[in-house]
C-alpha cells in the first residue's frame, strides 16, 4: 500500500471516528509497484498452440487395425512416470482414472487455444493420441458372433497423469480459469495444478502421515489382516492400501 494510500485510510478512518461511524476503505485500484518477474531462459517455441490429433491412428495399407481387450489395468492405480511437470509452471491433473476420448481432446485443444496467448505462452500435450480400441456391436444384435467391430479409439489415464501443460511468460492467475473450465468437463475428476500447489499437496500429505498418532491405519489393518478384511477387501486395496478403486 503507498504512502498516499495509507494517509488517505487513516483521515477517512479518523472523521469516521469523529461523526460516530466506521468506513471501509476502498481497496479497488490500488497498484501494485513490485517489480514484473523475470523469465530467464524462457524460450517460446515455433508451434504454440496444442497440436491436432488424428480421430484413428494410422495403420500401414496392408495391416487391420487390431482388436483389443478392455484393459482396465491401463486406467487403474497411479500414475508413476508422466507426474510432473516440464517446465515447472502450470497444468491439468487427472485426480482419478479414466478414458479420453477425441471429443475431448478437440475440446482441450479448441478451449486452450482460444484464449492463449501465443505471444508469451505455449501449451503441450502430456498423453498420447487415441490409441486403443473399443469395440461395440450394433444395436438389436443377438448375442455371439464373435467380437463387435472397432467403435472408436480412446486412451486410458491413470490418477496423477499430466494431461495437458501450459508455460511461458504467465502467472498462475491468467491461465487458472481457462484450465478450470476444461478440467471440469473432463470426464474424470481433474484440476488446474502449479508447481507451488502440486508442492503444497504433496508436503502436506507427508505431514498429515508422519504426525497420525493413530497406529491402526488403513495399511496396518490390511497388513495384518485384521478382523479378517482379506475376505472382503478389494485384491487392489492389498497393493494401494485403498487410496485408488
């Protein structure tokens, strides 16, 4: 707050005292004269904006696309090798697993592109094109007949997995709304994560874990078998001690 500011509350606050009233002080437009941070090293590359993905991968002429099971494991626990973040600024967090279908990453791609500015920021993808098939047969068929025709493509997530990452010569404030809205219609629970929050989060879960004064936590239980919870637990909650389903 500047001096001018400061003089001006303490005699608004002062009369206020005097007729017997207290004001509230206005605090729209006041300016912030810290200096601008510096990017350092900060390159903006040539192609900015996120790039299109194909609606079917690319086979060669003389190969059928392949069928594939379900493979729910592809979409099932953490993600453990694309959880972090490049360029240490900004991005969207899957929260939960889950499939990615081309109507959402057109939707992604159109929603970032339409309010990023290419001048001084750029976004990236952080997972594949569509990639696994999902057969589906039409509709009235009797069952049998052997496998469904290919429907379309999709590809799986895991929770924790960088979905889309954006950087650049931007704060956190410019470009948090337009990663909310898209985190939203994601159809997994995802959010718009920095480096600071991501830091925050992962901080505060190792604090919360080393301070539990409770000895008989989920993975104590599950260890030891208590009150036999193997006959009714998730084979998964004896890998991941129930934090993913």
């Amino acid at each position: 707050m500047s001096l001018l500011t400061q003089l001006l509350a303490r005699v608004s606050l002062n009369q206020g005292k005097v007729l017997g009233c207290v004001w509230d002080v206005q605090v729209a437009g006041l300016k912030n004269f810290l200096p601008p941070e510096k990017y350092k090293g900060m390159e903006i590359p040539e192609r900015s904006k996120l790039r299109y993905f194909e609606k079917v991968p690319q086979y060669p002429s003389n190969l059928r696309p392949p069928k594939m099971m379900k493979c729910l494991r592809f979409m099932r626990g953490p993600e453990l090798v694309n959880n972090n973040l490049i360029h240490n600024q900004f991005g969207i967090m899957a929260l939960g697993g889950g499939r990615l279908k081309w109507g959402h990453f057109e939707m992604i791609r159109l929603t970032i592109g339409r309010h990023l500015d290419t001048n001084r920021m750029f976004a990236i993808w952080r997972v594949d094109p569509p990639w696994q098939a999902v057969t589906k047969k039409g509709q009235g068929q009797r069952m049998g007949g052997g496998k469904g025709a290919i429907d379309h493509y999709v590809t799986p997530i895991k929770a924790g997995r960088i979905i889309v990452e954006v950087a650049g010569r931007c704060e956190f404030d410019e470009v948090k709304g337009f990663l909310h809205q898209v985190a939203h219609k994601l159809p997994f629970k995802a959010e718009a994560v920095s480096q600071e929050t991501m830091q925050r989060a992962r901080e505060e879960e190792a604090r919360l874990e080393s301070e539990n004064v409770n000895p008989y936590t989920f993975k104590y239980i599950v260890q030891n078998n208590l009150g036999g919870c193997h006959k009714w637990i998730s084979p998964y909650d004896k890998v991941w001690y129930g934090k993913y389903r």
